[in-house]
C-alpha cells in the first residue's frame, strides 16, 4: 500500500510525539566543515550524544536545525511541526566561547535573556521573571552568583549560567554545544545530575559531547557524526570500538578528500 | 595672546552672551548638540558592544561625496544647493552605499573587515575631496560646505538645531524602548536567532540609529570626528559600571557634557571647529574616567593590587614566623633569620613586620626579633596548614618534586577558597581541625 519511502518517513516526521526528526540535512558552506545527508529520529525522553572528531560538524548540525545555518537541504520537525513553529518548547545552550564574557552584565540578567520572549517586544521583565530566572540559577548552584558580573565567574559558573538561561524556558526540547567543554569537576557532576533531572520530566536532550571516556555513561543513545552518520542508535547498540574506528579513524577518507578539493576549488576560483 | 588674536578673542560681552545662552540661536544649538552627544552616547553604547564601533567611522566618512553631489545636483537645477535637507540626504544615501560597499566586500572577497572598512572609508572621503574640489570650481556659493567636514556649531540655525535634537531624542527613545532586545543582539545574537528574533533587523535598526546620529550630526561635529562621539563616551562609561543600563546613562552623560562644553567653545571662537573641542573634552573626561573609574579605572586596579601583594606579604611574614617557631616553642623570631628565608629587602621586611605589629598579628619580642600574638599564632597555623596542604598535594597528585614544590604552592595558595582547602583536606585524609602537617621539605635557608 505504501511503496513511496519518503511516505513513511514524512509520517514519522509529523508525529508530535517525535521530539526530533532529521531528513537529508546537508549544510555547505566554504572554508567551514559541511554535514551531509544526516537524517535521524530522536526518541523522545532521552539524553542523545552527539559525538564525533573535530570539523565533523557537530556545532553545524546543531545550528542548522535551529536555522543559525543556512542548510542547503533537508528537512527539520520538531514535535511534527517547522522549528519555526515551535521555538517555545526547544531550548539552546550555545558553546561557551561563542559570546564576549566582559558585557556588562551580571549573571540573572543573563539567564533572565531565557524569557525574553515570553515577555514580548519593549516589555521590562517583572518580578516575577527575575523570580523565575533566580530560581532557574538555584537549579545550576548559583544562587549566590546571581548578582556577579560575568567575567568574574569561572569557566564552569559560566557554562551553569548558560544552561540557566534555558532552563528558564522550561522547554521540552534541549540542544545544548559542548557544555562540558573546559569546566571542573563539580560542574560536570552539576550539569548531569541536571540533565537526568530533566530526564526524568520526560524531556529530550541533545549534546555535542567530545569525551569518549564518559559517553556512554551520560547518554542513553549517540549520534556518532564525521560529516555524514556514522551510526545512530542506543548506547549499548552502536557505541562499538567498529563504529568509533568509522568515526574518528582514518582521517582521509574519500569524503573528506572530496570535501578538500571542492575548497581548493573555492579558493582557486 | 597671539593665538587669542588670531582666534578672534571674544569680548567680555560676547563671552557672557555665550555662556548664559542670552542668543537664542546659541541657545538653541548647544541645546541640539548636547542632545546629539546623549544620542550618541546611548547609541554608540550597543554599537560598541556588538563590536561594530568603526562601522560608524567609514559611515562618516562615506557621507562627503554624498553631500558634495548633492550640493551639485541642487546647484544644477534650483541655482542654491545649500538646502541642508538636500545635503543631509545626499550624505545619507552616500553614507549608506559606503557600509553597503563595506558588507559586499566582505561577503564576496576574502578580504577581512578591517580591509574593508579601510578600502571603503579612504575611497569615498577621496572622492568626496575631489567633488568638493570640483563645487569650487563650478562656482556657486560653496563656502561652508567644509563645515560638514570639520564641524562649526558657529554657522548652524536654529531649524539645524532643532533637526538635531528631534532626531537625538528618537533615537534615545527607540534605543529605550527596544533595550532589552538591543542589549540581547550586543551579547548573544546566535540565542537571539534561535529565540526567533529578526537578528537582521535589530542590527539594522541599529545601524539606522548610527545614520542618522551621523548624518544629523555632521553641521555639530563634522564628519572626520563624529566617530569619537560614538566611541569615546561608552568607552569612557564601561570604567564605571559593569552594568548596560547604567553604562548607557553615564555614556549619555558624558557625551552630552562633551557637546555641551565643545559646542560653547565653539560658538564663542568661530574659528575654532566644534569637532576639535568636543573631542578634546570628550577624550578629556575618557582619560579621568580609565583612571579614575570606580569599576576598572586604573588607579582602582592599581590599589586593588597592591593591596594584594601587601595580603601576601603579610601571609609570607606570618608563615615564616611560625616556620621558625615552630618546633621550639615560645622563641621569637629574629628578623636576621627571617631575612634568609624569602627575598625580601631589609625596608621590604621591615615595613611588612610594621604592619602586622599594627595589625596586631605580631609584637616586637627584643630589639631584633618579633614573636606572634594569640591571634597571629592561629593566623599563621591555618595559613602553614593552607600552604603544606597545597604542597603535598602538588608532591602526590600533580607530581611535582619537592624540591620545587614550594614555590609553586606560594603561587597558588593565597587564592584558595574554603571549598578547595576542604577538598584538599578529604583528598589527603586531613581532618579541619589538625595541626598543620608537617613541612615536604627542608624550611628556608641555612640557620644562621
């Protein structure tokens, strides 16, 4: 009855039951990494790894399905709708380094940035935003932080202040880019203790993680990423030293041979 | 004097005339560029923030072919091209193609954007000399277009003025109004995006209040210095606070005072340009506010750490007292035993010992050796502790040598927070209330 491939996969797609759903996203830009063809399903109410070598495109697959990177093709749902549609139940948690720490600023000011939207165009936050936005510090430690400038804050306080700020939102939907990069131990306990919190409420995580050591430890599935999916699946599944050899070994393949040569090619013309 | 006389020395009365705003027209415009200083200020604030502060300057710059051709164009066809709507307009489309000019260099060559910026400012303003060379030949009554150039608070009307202050205030009200999502574009524009905020039209609103601060304030400042007023006040503002709010109000100030005393002067010396003086005096207050800002002025970061290095000097004579009391009880330190332990100077040792005598923290024992006092004896227990803790770590868990341990431990351990000493403390099963252990390696130099 349905012999048309892209039937069922555009079923799966509009399922709002599907936290996440990826078809055919390629993304190519000059002088920067390219993903290509990446397509998956995430199911709902898991903590997902998003794992691969440097330049696999990790942060670009994350920007690209929130449409901070124009995609050359492919198709994103989230919870069966356009992202557009649905920004209220997806929160995002930027890498660090992606921001000038010295703003003026201090930490609940940051995470009170998290409610923005729901405050609407030229509106002050109330009392009750900053309520909220302490509250989302308390979840991260940081209560007693919350008046500090930011650049007075460690790498680690930072990262929590940023996690705050999408706490805030409440969202059902997490991306968050590298949150355990460079940050002490205690945080990393503090960041996955909140994440299997968040769990545990039946919401979806997604988190470029770099550290092949606790991988499998802190996700309940992985998306093992070089450009393209190399595998995608549970943990137990398809964390296997054959897949990680895929991913992160023999650097040269052809894919990435081709990449090169399309770029020398760029930069010649 | 001969400066004075060549400047045209007001008279008493003209001074007077001057500084009580008796004129209305004076009044009228050092009211519209003090306006157009706050503008800018508020509006240099984000630009600065979002990093795009010399945007302005090319803009600037980009303005003068704009009005030269303008002023062409209006001669051609009406015979006067010095309507200032014209100019305004001819500057502003001009303005406007050099930072078009500015992102399609960017976009499509591999040039960087301090290239681009360069490329784009040097070729229009040399264009726009060359047109204004070309007004003077054509005739016409061009004199006065240099004032776009240098700035001349002197020859401006009082309708300019107005033109000035109306457009300042929009531009303080849109900056009011939309401050929260401004200030969220300047930290985060990546979560803006992803939020679903039209990060492209935020910065274009932003970049439209620099037009038309720029464009309207080209009569006051002229076109070569109207950067300064959008950089100089929010720079001078950030020593000050470590808050965007309060960093916009004292930008607004600044700024403000800067076109306020820059306009006056001006006014009362035709020949000296408005530019000129108010960036003297905005950078004047830049400089005050970097040494003496209350949150990162120079001065502050000066104290801040000498007081610092007094804290450790302190901690260092406190140990080293305890190190050579230590295992005989009830001796007092000599200061000739405590010179061969650390290399301080005899002033350096001395004044240290002063102040830990005013401090309380040790009493003069004989002539040359001091001994600690109750309080100083339970201060220099917990920092030996603090200290020796910190060194067996680095010996067991960071691989150090001892003989090298001590001063890396020196480094570090007049930083440590409570929560890392009691981490170290369960690391190297120490119980909180222990003496401290003892020392990793042989204490100081040779007893003398």
């Amino acid at each position: 009855m349905n012999k048309d491939p892209t039937r069922s996969l555009t079923a799966r797609a509009d399922d709002p039951s599907v936290p996440l759903s990826i078809h055919d996203l390629t993304v190519a830009y000059h002088r920067k990494p390219v993903i290509w063809d990446v397509g998956f399903d995430a199911t709902p109410g898991q903590l997902i790894g998003v794992i691969g070598p440097n330049g696999a495109g990790k942060s670009t697959l994350l920007k690209a399905i929130l449409g901070l990177t124009p995609r050359a093709s492919g198709r994103v749902r989230v919870f069966g709708k356009r992202y557009q549609e649905n920004r209220g139940r997806v929160g995002y948690v930027p890498q660090r380094e992606s921001v000038d720490w010295d703003f003026p600023i201090d930490a609940l000011d940051v995470v009170t940035m998290g409610l923005y939207r729901e405050i609407g165009w030229m509106k002050r936050p109330s009392a009750e935003h900053r309520r909220r936005a302490m509250s989302a510090l308390e979840r991260v430690g940081m209560a007693d932080l919350a008046s500090r400038q930011i650049s007075q804050l460690s790498g680690g306080q930072q990262q929590r202040t940023f996690l705050a700020r999408a706490l805030v939102q409440d969202a059902d939907l997490y991306f968050m880019d590298e949150p355990f990069a460079a940050v002490d131990a205690s945080t990393e306990a503090a960041i996955v203790e909140l994440l299997r919190d968040m769990r545990a409420q039946g919401k979806t995580a997604l988190v470029v993680h770099h550290d092949l050591q606790t991988a499998a430890e802190y996700f309940d599935s992985v998306l093992l990423l070089n450009m393209r999916v190399v595998a995608y699946g549970p943990v137990a599944e398809v964390f296997t030293p054959a897949n990680l050899q895929k991913t992160y070994g023999g650097r040269l393949t052809l894919l990435d041979e081709a990449t090169e040569a399309m770029r020398r090619r760029e930069r010649a013309l | 004097m001969i400066a004075a006389i060549a400047l045209g020395w007001p008279t008493v009365v003209a001074w007077a005339d001057v500084l009580l705003l008796r004129d209305y027209n004076t009044r009228v415009v050092v009211l519209g560029a003090t306006l157009l200083g706050m503008g800018a200020g508020v509006v240099g604030s984000f630009t600065l923030l979002r990093k795009r502060a010399l945007i302005g300057d090319a803009l600037s710059h980009a303005t003068l072919p704009g009005i030269a051709a303008a002023f062409l164009i209006g001669s051609s066809l009406w015979g006067d091209g010095k309507s200032l709507p014209l100019l305004l307009a001819g500057g502003a489309i001009s303005g406007v193609l050099g930072v078009g000019a500015i992102l399609l260099i960017r976009r499509y060559t591999r040039l960087g954007e301090d290239a681009a910026l360069g490329i784009v400012l040097s070729v229009f303003f040399g264009a726009g000399v060359a047109l204004l060379g070309v007004t003077q030949q054509v005739g016409g009554n061009a004199a006065g277009l240099e004032s776009f150039i240098y700035g001349k608070t002197a020859s401006m009307l009082s309708s300019d003025a107005w033109l000035i202050a109306i457009a300042s205030a929009a531009c303080v009200a849109i900056s009011l109004l939309l401050f929260k999502e401004l200030a969220l574009l300047c930290f985060d524009a990546g979560f803006a995006t992803s939020r679903g905020y039209p990060v492209g039209w935020l910065d274009t609103v932003l970049m439209g209040m620099v037009v038309v601060i720029t464009i309207v304030g080209l009569q006051a400042v002229g076109l070569i210095l109207m950067i300064a007023l959008l950089v100089i006040p929010p720079a001078a503002a950030r020593f000050w606070t470590e808050n965007l709010g309060d960093m916009t109000r004292i930008a607004a100030l600044l700024g403000g005072c800067s076109a306020f005393v820059g306009a006056i002067l001006s006014a009362s010396y035709p020949k000296l340009p408005s530019g000129a003086t108010i960036v003297l005096v905005a950078s004047a207050l830049f400089v005050l506010s970097a040494l003496l800002g209350m949150k990162r002025g120079v001065v502050l970061r000066f104290m801040r750490r000498r007081s610092f290095l007094r804290e450790i000097e302190m901690e260092h004579l406190l140990r080293s007292v305890f190190e050579v009391v230590e295992n005989r009880e009830n001796e007092a330190a000599s200061v000739q035993r405590l010179m061969t332990l650390r290399s301080w100077s005899p002033a350096q040792l001395r004044s240290v010992i002063r102040r830990a005598q005013r401090a309380e923290l040790v009493r003069p024992d004989s002539r040359e050796a001091v001994r600690l006092t109750a309080r100083g004896a339970v201060e220099a227990k917990r920092l030996t502790r603090q200290h020796r803790l910190w060194e067996l770590y680095l010996i067991t868990h960071a691989e150090v040598a001892p003989s090298k341990v001590d001063r890396g431990a020196d480094a570090i351990e007049h930083v440590l927070d409570p929560e890392t000493i009691h981490e170290l403390e369960l690391l190297l099963d120490e119980s909180a209330a222990a003496a401290p252990p003892a020392s990793p390696h042989v204490i100081g130099g040779p007893t003398p």
